[in-house]
C-alpha cells in the first residue's frame, strides 16, 4: 500500500509536520507542587479560622451562661427577701408593719433598677435607645439624682459634697436620662465608698460643655481594670469582695447615655484604695441628632 500524500503535496506547496515541543518535566513539576502548596496554604487558613471562630463561639456561650447567672442571683436575692417579708406581713404584729413594708419597698426598688439597666443595654444593642431633648434646669436634674442617691449615703454615713455655682442655667438633654446618668456615677461611688467616707459631686461650664464630676475616697479602681471599667457585665474582683451587689451595668448605661447626648465620659484612679473620679462632659446645646441612639 503506498504511503499517504499530504493535499498539500498534491497542489505542489511544501509541507513540513508540526512539531511538538518537548515538555520540561521539572518546571511542570515545580509548577504542579506550587499549586499543591498555595491550595494547602488556602485549607490550613481556613481551619485556624474556623478554629477562632468556635474558640470566639465558645467564649460568648460560656459568656452569656455567666451574665444569665448574675442576673439570676440579682434577681433571686430580692425575690427571696420579698417572700420572706409577705409571708411575716401576715403574721406578725401590726405596729411592725412600717418596718416590713420598708423592706419591700428597699428590694422592690432594687429589682427594678437591675431591670431598667438591662433594659437599657438591650436597647442600645438593638439601636433603639432614643432621647426626648429638651431645655432642662441643671439644677433641677441634680436635685433629682441626689434624692435617689441620699438614702444609700445616709445608710453608709456617707458625707456628701456638692460644689455647684448658684446660676448654670438651662443646657439641652433628656433630663431623666441625664439624671440617670448622674444617679448611676453617684451610686457606683456610694457602693464602693467604705462607711464614713466622702462623694464629691461638681457641676462646672467649660468650653461649651457641662462637666459634671463624681468623686470619692473609696476603694479606688486597678489600672487594668480601667480598661474595661465601662464594659457591661465587667467587674472587678477587689470591688466585688468589697460589695456583690449589682450586675455590673450602671456605668456601661452611663456611658452609653453620655455619648447619645453627644458627649463623653471618662475614669480616673490612682489605683487600689485611692478612690476614683468619673468625669462626664455633654454640650450644653446637643442637636436633635445627638438622640439617634
């Protein structure tokens, strides 16, 4: 049989076979083991984060189990003293009433502070905290978180400074907030103020702000702890030796009502044992869209 001919041959133009390149096995391979290596770098990236991110999971589980038992003892203490109470109101004399009632009248009121805080940082969570502004007496406000706050200073012997000039006049801000504000730094001070001691509170203008200071000669805050001193649910365990009461939200709602107001808190300490200062700064004329929170 003869061999095949090329058309091209047939028509008279030369023809030439193509030739195959040789193939350099060792680039090829080099190339197939950098692929190899960028697809594992690729896999290990994603099983470390995959790592973190249950390690993270876990941590807010083991979190959230803890913040769940605090508010349940913060709860449950209160109930225990109520029941207690009811059921003595019933059988003891009626001339020992006053004292009862005294009593539920103290564990209610506690109760209900515990649920107004978490009420609160869940509707900072959920974007939902808003403010009413408005022109509110500086005075007034002050007045009305020092009769929250008497009760528990007198208890403890506290004494109580007011340095305040006669005539600061009105600034825009919610004016139960802002005294919430004022209530929470003043009651953090009394909780952690031994009997006897001394809660400064000054109200100044300075540079278009009211500054409100609380200061005390309490047990004072560690350097560290400062750091975190604002985070909900944080507590330091030299002030919970010192006092258990509380979840450890009032100054994590004093920070975040100070900044809805368009201003700005700080904490100051020089340490374990003296005492602290919290220094709180709101423009006296906040705009409506300081409320956004």
């Amino acid at each position: 049989m003869s061999a095949a001919i090329h058309p091209l041959n047939v028509i008279g133009l030369p023809y030439r076979p193509r030739q195959t390149p040789p193939v350099d096995s060792e680039l090829a391979n080099r190339t197939a083991l950098a692929v190899l290596r960028k697809a594992n770098a690729k896999l290990l990236r994603a099983l470390a984060d995959a790592q973190d991110a249950q390690h993270i999971a876990e941590l807010l589980n083991q979190r959230q189990a803890e913040q769940m038992a605090i508010v349940a003892h913060e709860l449950r203490n209160p109930l225990m003293t109520l029941c207690t109470t009811a059921t003595l109101l019933a059988r003891l004399p009626p001339e020992q009433a006053p004292q009862l009632l005294a009593i539920i009248e103290r564990q209610t009121v506690r109760m209900t502070r515990v649920i107004d805080d978490l009420l609160d940082v869940s509707r900072v969570n959920a974007g939902k905290l808003r403010l009413v502004l408005g022109p509110v007496e500086i005075a007034e406000v002050v007045q009305d978180a020092l009769d929250g706050c008497r009760a528990a200073m007198t208890g403890r012997l506290q004494r109580l400074q007011l340095t305040m000039p006669p005539a600061l006049g009105e600034m825009q801000a919610d004016g139960p907030r802002l005294a919430q504000i004022l209530g929470n730094l003043l009651g953090n001070a009394a909780k952690y103020t031994p009997c006897g001691g001394t809660i400064l509170l000054a109200v100044t203008r300075h540079a278009g702000d009211v500054v409100f200071t609380v200061a005390d000669d309490g047990i004072g805050i560690a350097p560290q702890a400062l750091l975190h001193v604002f985070d909900p649910f944080v507590q330091e365990e030299h002030a919970v030796n010192f006092n258990r009461d509380g979840l450890g939200l009032g100054l994590a709602v004093v920070r975040e009502l100070t900044h809805a107001h368009g201003g700005r808190v700080e904490a100051h300490s020089d340490g374990l044992g003296c005492g602290s200062r919290f220094v709180v700064s709101i423009p006296a004329d906040a705009d409506q869209s300081t409320s956004r929170r």
